[in-house]
C-alpha cells in the first residue's frame, strides 16, 4: 500500500471485531506516530497505551467524567455513542502533551501562541498512527469526546501535561463508505 492508498482508504471505525491486537502491531503504530515532524525536533509527545484488564477501568473512567458533566448540567454530545465504540476496541492510546497545560487552565496573556506548534506536531503524530494502522489492516478512531473525562483520564493515568486525544484500535468490523469531502477548489486560493 502506498502513501495516497492509506490516506484514502483510512476511515473512521465505530465497530471493532473481538480479537486483540499484538504489541508489535501497536509498537510499529506508535514508533510511526514518533515519525512525525516537529517544530525545532522537540517531539512533544508522549503516548499511553490502554489495553487488556484495563479496558474496564478506562470505561468506567469515561463514565464517570460523563456523569460529573451531567450532573452540573452539562452536555455530552457524542461522547455517549464514543464511550461504546472505545469499548469495543481492544488498544486505545492517549496522546498527551507534557509540555502543555489542561485547556481548562488560565493562559497567559502575554504568549498566546504558546504550544500551536507542539499541537500541530503531535496533530502529525496521530495521523501517522492512523496511516499506519490502515497499513497494517487496523480500523482506528481518533476521539476528541475524552475530554468528557479529561480530569478523571489525567488522574487514571497519572499523567501531567495536556491530553490532546485517544486513538483506539482494532480489527475493523465494518467498512464505512467514505465520508463526503470537499473538493481543492472550494478549498484554495491561489495567490499569484
């Protein structure tokens, strides 16, 4: 498979066969997740890898963020239907940024652009997981929705540093038709 055969196949999988995943298949995902560019080679990543027995406490760590929102009131969109998809997959990675600070803290002022360049670096990290994991015949889902739990998942994993987002992983058990893009002309402007 080639480079532009991965990004055009890759899809977002919301339903995973019952079958694990090796630790080589999730170290060839993750060393290419390590790849990717960086600004000044910082490589501003750090992964955790979420899998067997640990399933569950992951689960019910999204739940009880989901319950907290709830319970002031607030809204939890999709991470209802993420929670069951994350489930159902046998690897889930975090991606933190150990350099950064939680997006519910107080920013200053006085650098406002502080972490753009680290955010864009570790947005390249996911996507080469993702390309390799279509690679490799894996289905993969990059989830946003676990910032419904982002104190209880920082505490669970006892990690310091910014999460960024989840990617879970498995065997693919659907094949989603391709979503509906737009094309190159709505979305350019040549200058010059």
């Amino acid at each position: 498979m080639n480079v532009m055969e991965a990004i055009t196949t890759r899809k977002s999988i919301r339903k995973f066969e019952d079958r694990p995943i090796s630790r080589d298949l999730v170290e060839k995902i993750l060393f290419a997740g390590t790849l990717a560019p960086s600004g000044h080679n910082k490589q501003p990543w750090k992964f955790y890898v979420v899998q067997g027995e640990k399933n569950d406490e992951m689960i019910q760590t999204m739940q009880n963020g989901i319950d907290r929102l709830e319970g002031m009131g607030i809204k939890t969109g999709s991470a209802k239907y993420t929670i069951r998809w994350m489930a159902q997959a046998p690897v889930t990675i975090f991606i933190f940024y150990p350099d950064g600070r939680s997006p519910f803290a107080e920013r200053d002022v006085d650098d406002p652009f502080l972490g753009i360049v680290d955010i864009q670096s570790i947005g390249a990290a996911i996507q080469n997981m993702l390309l390799e994991a279509t690679e490799l015949g894996l289905g993969s889902l990059w989830i946003c929705d676990v910032f419904a739990a982002y104190e209880e998942f920082c505490d669970w994993l006892n990690a310091e540093g910014q999460m960024i987002a989840a990617v879970s992983l498995g065997y693919p058990a659907q094949s989603p038709n391709p979503r509906p893009r737009k094309s190159v002309e709505e979305v350019t402007e040549f200058i010059g």
